[in-house]
C-alpha cells in the first residue's frame, strides 16, 4: 500500500520506489512546452502544490536524471508521451523560502546574496564537468556582494560557454513579504523600488531573457504583488495564473480526490460506509477553487485533503480539526491592509461586506504595486491571489462575481474579522464565557447570554461615527463572533423562501450530532430619525416578526429552531427577543 505524501514536495522523493500515492500533474509540462512563451510565472495561494511541481520539472529536465526517467516518470503521462526536451536541460534552481526577514537591508541583503552563491555554486557541482565550466566558481562569486552581480556574471559565462539551461524559482515572493509584514513598507520598498537589491536582481533576470541564455524560466509565487514592484513594466515572462489551461495544475479535481479515496477504500485504510461523509466534508471544507474566468472546473486544496487523510490514517477517524495550520494565513499578514494606525480602514469594511453577502464584485486585476492596495479592486484581487476569495461566476471582460470557497476559509475570514475589531476598536470579549456557552446555545436552546454579551461589548466599545455601515456593522460582528464555534455552519444572507435570512446557525453535522437547536437571526438598523416614530420599535419588530416566520416555513429544520429579532440604533440596543 502506498504511503501519503504529506509534507513532501521532493518529487523524487516521492517516485524513487514508487511508495508513495503520486496525484499526476505532468500533463502539464507538455502544456508549457507548447505555450508560445518560455518564460513563465505561476501564481497560487500557500501550500497549493507548487513547490512538488517545480521539483517535477527539475527531475524532468536535469540530464544527469536520464538514467532514472523510467524509474521516476514511467507510469506518468509524460513518461508515456516524452517530449523532446526531456533530460535536456541543466537546472540552476533558486528557493527564496527559508531567507530570515528580521535584521536590517544590509542583513537581508546579505543573507539573499549568499542563497544566490550557494546556487550557482550547487549548478556549477552538479554540470561543470559536463560543460566544461571553471573549477574555481567558489572563489569567483564569493568576491560578490550583491545576488544581481553574481547571477549577471553567471549570466555572461553560460552565454560565453553557449549553455541554455531552465531557470526555476520557488517561492519568488515569500521573503519580502514577510519583510513586509514584519518590518513594514520602508523597508520593504528599500528592497524593491530603484536602487534595491531584489530590483537588481530582477532586472538581471530580465537580461537572461533577453540574451535568450535562459532556455526556460519557470516562476512560483503567491501573488503578483512582488513582481510589480520590482517589475515596475519590465516585461520578464508570462503570468499564466488566470489561463484556463492551468487551473489544475496545482491542487486536486474532483477525479483526483474520488481516486485518491478509491485507493484507500480498496487498500482497506477507509471504510466504504464513510465514502459519502468523506466526500461530503471534503468538498464543503477543501473545494470550490477556481482560478481561471472561463472554466466551470473546481480545485481542492492539495495541502488540506493530504491533511485529512494523514490525520484520518493516524487516527482511524475524521479529524476533528479540518484546518492545517500550516495553510492558515496569519491575521498579521493582512493587519497593514485593513488598519490605519490604531483604526481600521476602506478594506475592513469590504471584509465586512464580503462576510455579510458572501460574494463580491470585482474588476480582477493581475498586476498591482504596493501603493494601489488601497483601490477596492486591487485589495480584493489580492484576496484572491491569497485564496481567501476564488471566481464564482464570469460577468463579462475582467468582471467577475469572488466568492469565499469554502468553509475552511469561511471560519479564517470570520477570525480576521475578529482580530481587526480587537485592534480597531480595543474589543474585549471573555472567550471562557463564550466558550461555555456555545455548548449552551446548540445543547439546550440558551441563546440570551451569548447573544446578549456579544452585542453589549459592540456598544461599549465603537464610537458613534463607526456605524456608517448601518446594520453591516452589526451583522459583521455577530458573523465573527459567532463564526468562532465548530458547532454551526454560521451562514450569512442563505436564501430561504425566496428571501434572504440575515444569519442562519445552521447544525453542523460533521462536529457532533449532539447539536438540537438552530437559530435564525433577523438584523433591522434604525437611525435616529427612524427611531422618531412612535411605533417604531413595534414596526420594525412585526416586520423582522413576519419576515422570520417566512423563511423558517421554507426551510427544512433538522432540531428545533429559534427565531431571534435584533433591533439595533447607533448608540443602544433597542430590542433583542425571540419570537
């Protein structure tokens, strides 16, 4: 029985004695060979199965590899349809991973220069004999001290030698985006604006291009944030992320995940009577991305069902914990783009806004510096280069309907919510408490308590002006808070009865069938002039009243539903009940 490949991204690794379940992705270097361009960059959100492909094509393309090809590929769709280019191709491959970001410029700077020496010192070991190459490279690039000299003599030399060669780099933009999020925007434009080490370094790039010694280029990332800013217009390869041919070639189909589970069922790892629950959490937790505008196709994220089923083989059971950790985007990484000093900003409330009607609009946009992550479409575009929103729907040209694409990442939003409430507004809810009292609200039907402390921290803590989002406000809160439990799916604006519920904590059956109560739970903002009539408590709570009773009389409930109304103006709770 194969064992799991979880965690390694070594593709010999993973092939050399055939033990491992390998998920076949080599259709595609086929596919990159007959795109018109040879140089390509290929962006997709953390732990996606990037980096095992960059390690296929070193495998596929390192002649000193040709006397394992059939070792490592033969039971491939490449190794059963070779291009001419197999095993043609020496390799200098470039990890940025693993660069410390903390220090100062001159410490990154160092660090990054000696990663690229150490590079080209490993492709001069590995093919100097073969192609002739100076015995003393060691010595040569320890005389450099920026990475863009060194990787321009190394430039000058292949050319020299007439030596083409594949290019790869892994994780083009991991170490100055954590700069950033660490040590802020000065720093991190000193590194890539005029004058900085990693715009030189690019722009050497572009020279490789340009004198065509670099046969192929092959380039990971998460976004195109990086490469703008080091870019500025230089044209350096094709950005093949939103092209249709390539929307699988990170993370698994649907196919490829039933395969995966056809494997383990038949080997007797899985049971056949939890194929539909397996099937069922998967597609609700991993699924629905999808990176391309005109494709119905769908991914899952690799990292995450490898997750499932190693957790699910240590165990014997469904783990009760469906998040990798190591897929988890800190809040820290977004905190700069939704905080203005001590408030939040424009992007928090289209956080808010995304939380609340579960989808957005956008003019998607593949190509942004730092400075224009302000602009609306540029912070949602970047959402989702990040994964935190993937295409639900083309519109027309670069319009599209994002969506958030699962629950997994549906829980994620819902905490960064939380932790931008706790910086912008110095919120403090006791945890302990609301702990205690989520086994409360879905065992026995006890909501006042932690409905009521959730909304009287809201008051105690945002100003007067904070509610320019009318009832959004109100809503984002709730959604956050009470996104925290595994109890619920906590869903926002479901259709239920041709109309549209504010929330709905609908059971969440993959936790525990212990859960007997759900709740829907109906929002009406007054404003101050609203608050003026002299009925308008009993107006809005008849209309919040009536409209509860529809969509509980469309819904079908699987224990025993409440219907809470929530009257909110901008300084006090006027009303809280259940009806």
């Amino acid at each position: 029985m194969k064992k799991l490949p979880y965690g390694l991204a070594n593709f010999e690794a993973i092939k050399e004695n055939g033990s491992y379940y390998y998920v076949d992705k080599t259709t595609f270097i086929a596919e990159l060979e007959g795109q018109g361009s040879k140089y390509h960059f290929f962006l997709r959100p953390r732990r996606f199965g990037k980096s095992l492909f960059v390690s296929t094509l070193e495998h596929y393309y390192d002649p000193r590899r040709a006397g394992q090809f059939e070792q490592l590929f033969g039971d491939t769709w490449i190794g059963r349809n070779p291009t001419p280019l197999k095993n043609s191709l020496p390799v200098l491959k470039l990890n940025f991973s693993g660069i410390p970001s903390d220090g100062t410029v001159e410490d990154l700077k160092f660090s990054f220069t000696l990663k690229i020496r150490d590079n080209i010192n490993s492709f001069y070991k590995k093919y100097g004999q073969s192609f002739d190459l100076d015995t003393d490279f060691e010595d040569r690039y320890s005389q450099f001290s920026h990475a863009g000299d060194a990787l321009n003599h190394f430039i000058e030399l292949m050319a020299d030698q007439q030596v083409k060669y594949l290019m790869l780099i892994d994780e083009y933009d991991n170490f100055a985006n954590n700069m950033l999020i660490h040590q802020g925007a000065e720093h991190y434009t000193a590194i890539t604006h005029a004058g900085g080490f990693l715009r030189s370094f690019f722009a050497a790039i572009k020279n490789a291009t340009e004198s065509r010694t670099v046969e192929r280029l092959f380039v990971t990332g998460v976004s195109p944030l990086v490469l703008s800013d080091v870019t500025s217009g230089m044209n350096i390869g094709d950005n093949i992320s939103p092209k249709t041919p390539f929307n699988a070639m990170a993370g698994f189909t649907q196919a490829e995940v039933g395969a995966m589970l056809e494997y383990y069922i038949e080997s007797g790892l899985v049971p056949e009577r939890e194929r539909g629950e397996i099937l069922d959490l998967m597609r609700v937790n991993y699924n629905n991305y999808c990176f391309c505008e005109n494709t119905e196709e769908r991914v899952y994220n690799s990292d995450m069902v490898l997750y499932f089923f190693n957790n699910y083989f240590q165990s014997g059971k469904i783990p009760s914990n469906l998040l990798d950790e190591n897929v988890r985007i800190d809040y820290g990484k977004l905190q700069f783009l939704v905080t203005e000093g001590p408030r939040l900003n424009g992007n928090f409330s289209i956080l808010g806004q995304i939380m609340d009607q579960q989808q957005t609009e956008c003019n998607l946009v593949h190509s942004f510096a730092l400075k224009d992550i302000i602009e609306n479409n540029k912070f949602k575009s970047f959402l989702y280069y990040l994964g935190l929103l993937t295409i639900k729907d083309y519109l027309y040209a670069s319009k599209v309907n994002l969506a958030i694409p699962n629950e997994v990442i549906r829980v994620m939003h819902y905490s960064y919510i939380r932790e931008s409430l706790i910086d912008g507004y110095g919120l403090k809810l006791d945890v302990n408490l609301l702990t205690r009292e989520f086994d409360k609200l879905a065992f026995e039907g006890k909501w006042q308590t932690i409905i009521g402390h959730i909304l009287e921290r809201l008051y105690e803590a945002v100003s007067l002006r904070d509610f320019a989002f009318r009832e959004q406000v109100v809503k984002a809160y709730l959604l956050a808070w009470l996104g925290m439990t595994p109890l619920y799916f906590v869903l926002s604006e479901p259709e239920l009865n041709h109309g549209y519920a504010d929330i709905f904590l609908q059971k969440n059956h993959f936790t525990t069938a212990r859960t007997s109560h759900e709740y829907l739970i109906e929002v009406k903002f007054l404003s101050a002039q609203e608050q003026k009539r002299p009925d308008a408590i009993k107006h809005f709570r008849q209309e919040a009243m009536a409209q509860l009773e529809r969509y509980a009389a469309g819904q079908t409930i699987s224990c025993q539903l409440h219907k809470l109304v929530v009257l909110a103006g901008a300084k006090e709770l006027l009303l809280l009940e259940e009806v």
